[in-house]
C-alpha cells in the first residue's frame, strides 16, 4: 500500500522548497559564523516538530539536531551536513552590476540558484528538511525515526577553523547519542544526486629544508636547500608513480601525491631553505601512517648527501592526527541499492554508485558510531568553493522527492 506509492513528486510545492533553499543561502556562515545559519535552522527544525536542540562545540559556535520519532517498528535514519561554507572574496568584484552580485541573495539565473554555500551544502540541507515537508503532505507517517544534525567546523581556509571540531563533538555529546541511535546516515554533501559509499582519505605535509645561505661568489661556503627541495621533489614524485600503480579503488581511482606549493631562495645567495605543501590521497584499506612513513622515507632520500636537514608538519588532522581517512562501506547494504533506486526514479542518470573525489566527515559516523554512511544531494562539486557556486533547481527538487521516497522506504510505513 503506501510503502509503494512513487507519485508523491506531484504533491510537491516547487516555490517554497526554493525559498526554503534561498533563505538559506541568505544567512552568511563562513566558517566561525556557523550561528548565524543555525538560527535559520532552529526556526525551520521546530516547525517541523523536529524537537531540535542546540549544543555549542565551541563558545558562540552550536551545533543542532533534531529527531521525528516514527511510531515504532523502523530504523533510525540520519541524515547531516555542515553549517558552515568557505570565503566569498573576490565575489562581490566578480559579479558585480549582475544579479549575482550578492553571494548571499540567492539569485535565480537560467535556472540555477546562484550564492555561497548553495551546492556546498545548503541544497543538500534543505532537500532534506523539504522531503520530510513532501512526506507530510502526502499524509505518510512512518514506522522508523527520521533524525537530522548540522554541524560547524568543517570547511578550511578560516583561521583557526577547519578542524572538524562540530562532528568531534557531536560524536561524544550525550545529549546527542541518547537520543540518536542512526542505523544508516546520509551526508548531504553534493553529489549531483549520485551515491558515493566510498571516499579518499588524504593529508597534508608542509615541508621545509634547511641548508645553509652563503654568498653567491663562494657557493662552496653554503649548503644549497633549493639544490636539495628538487632533490625531494623527484624522490616524492616517484613515490607517487609508484603509489598509483601499485594499488587502484572501483571507485576512487588511483593514489598519489600532489605538491602544491614550493617556495626558497634569496636574492644573489645561495639559498639556505626551501619551503614546499604537498596534498597525498590514499585509498580506502590503506593505511593514512603507512602513506605517511612512505613519505618521509621519500624525503630522507632526497636529502641524503647533501648536508640538509629537513622538517614537517601535518597541519591538517581531522579524524587522524594525520588527516582524514579513507572509507569504503558495505555496498551490500539494502540503504544504498534504495537510495539509488529512488534517485534514478526522480531524475534520469541518477543514482549512480561512485566514489567521493574529496574528503568530509563521514569516517566520524562510521567509525565511532558503526554507522553506515554515504553521501548524496543536489550540486555539483566542481563549482563549489567557486565564484561560479550554484545549484540546479531541477535537480533539487528531483532530490526532495527523491529523499521523501528513500525515507518512505527505509524507515517503513504504518497504517
């Protein structure tokens, strides 16, 4: 009976689903402002009977969750995102005289909603909240609880932000787990409403060599640290063709290691340091200390001989002291085969099985809480963090019913 019914898109009102995304997009959370964004959630969460509470994870920074309790027989579906979204500078001068102006007004434009934070990851946010607004339309009540938590801290770039510190906290805070007990999670970060049960785990190593500065006329006198940083470059860069051979996910490719910045060098010296970044991706099953070991024996190589010495840090710990890590769930989970199955019934080439080409939060979920989790909603990744951050309206309203139809399935229909 009901469990079965498919049709309930045509129930769906298209213009306060979209104001609910613009409203959204209107409260400006770069990363520390996460508060601002939650206030608007606060208001939403309660008039959808979602009982939501507030817990700061940091002063002045909260986190909010929500449950709609089912009538009993069902599974505890979450779903959970992250409140705040990265800078917007350059925004203003980019658009300017254009309706886009404002990256906080929600500008319609060739149907796409236009603003920060609209793909990353507000859409996803909102079309979770308006499919349960789709499922009370439709007179559906179900058998199984449908819980929802927004977190801050995910975004980097602010500084002093960007540790994961929301989803730490919410992961330990009693409040949360003796209320919560999530049997499978969805992240809404954007997937342009494909399923991505897998995702690369990653760390960042800032690099630096130190040799010894001499005068030009007598390089003999000096220990060269730009000579040596090439030196490394190749070792690591070798270690990166072998990384990427040596192993391949279906879903999440190939690993490598990616230096992305070098600076030394002085002005008719020889150059006595050299600094370099570099990003590792390493793939589910492998192990982010032994990607790490593997790196510094590159780098010890490259040194080897020429006098330097060499320092690193990893600046960019999230569930590992490292980085962040690596997941694969179990693709035999029914959650993932229905959540696909109600994508590609709401938008055609939908529903796809993929990998996550970055990394967020959902290591947090599975391994602390045994929580199976994917991630899936409207928006195209590769315009976030953009001046070109936008969400297709067709395609958020597909994931309204979509999600309405998945929640349908998974938590179970009474009488």
């Amino acid at each position: 009976m009901a469990e079965h019914r498919t049709d309930i898109g045509a129930l769906l009102d298209e213009i306060t689903a979209v104001e609910l995304l613009r409203g959204a997009v209107a409260r400006e959370s770069i990363t520390g402002n996460e508060a601002n964004f939650v206030g608007y959630l606060d208001e939403q969460m309660a008039a959808r009977k979602l009982s939501p509470v507030q817990e700061e994870f940091l002063p002045g920074r909260p986190n909010i969750f929500g449950k709609r309790h089912g009538s009993g027989g069902g599974q505890n579906l979450l779903f959970i995102g992250h409140t705040d979204t990265v800078h917007v500078d350059g925004w203003r001068a980019h658009w300017q005289g254009d309706d886009r102006e404002d990256p906080f007004g929600g500008a319609i434009v060739d149907g796409e909603i236009w603003g920060r934070g609209t793909g990353d990851l507000k859409a996803g946010i909102c079309t979770s909240l308006a499919a349960l607004d789709l499922l009370d339309k439709a007179g559906i009540k179900l058998k199984g609880d449908v819980s929802y938590a927004f977190i801050g801290d995910e975004e980097s770039g602010e500084e002093g932000t960007g540790i994961s510190a929301g989803i730490h906290h919410l992961t330990q805070s009693q409040k949360f787990l003796n209320a919560h007990q999530p049997d499978f999670a969805v992240y809404v970060e954007p997937t342009q409403l494909q399923v991505f049960p897998a995702q690369m785990g990653f760390f960042i190593a800032d690099i630096t060599i130190k040799g010894k500065t001499a005068y030009f006329g007598v390089p003999e006198q000096g220990i060269d640290a730009l000579k040596a940083s090439h030196q490394v470059m190749q070792e690591i860069w070798a270690l990166s063709d072998q990384m990427g051979k040596s192993a391949r996910h279906d879903l999440v490719g190939e690993a490598f290691i990616l230096i992305t910045k070098i600076e030394g060098g002085g002005y008719i010296a020889v150059p006595g340091e050299c600094e370099m970044s570099l990003i590792c991706k390493v793939l589910p099953g492998q192990s982010l200390d032994d990607a790490v070991a593997a790196l510094e024996t590159a780098i010890q190589g490259g040194i080897a001989g020429t006098g330097c010495q060499y320092e690193i840090s990893y600046p960019a710990g999230r569930d590992h002291e490292f980085g962040g890590s690596p997941t694969d769930i179990d693709r035999s989970n029914p959650a993932i085969d229905q959540l696909a199955q109600a994508l590609s019934r709401a938008m055609p080439d939908r529903g796809v099985i993929n990998g996550a080409p970055y990394w967020s939060e959902a290591p947090f979920l599975i391994d602390r809480l045994g929580c199976p989790t994917v991630y899936c909603a409207p928006g195209n990744i590769a315009n976030c963090h953009t001046l070109e951050e936008r969400v297709s309206i067709k395609e958020y309203l597909a994931g309204i019913t979509a999600f309405a139809e998945f929640i349908m399935r998974y938590c179970g229909v009474g009488e």
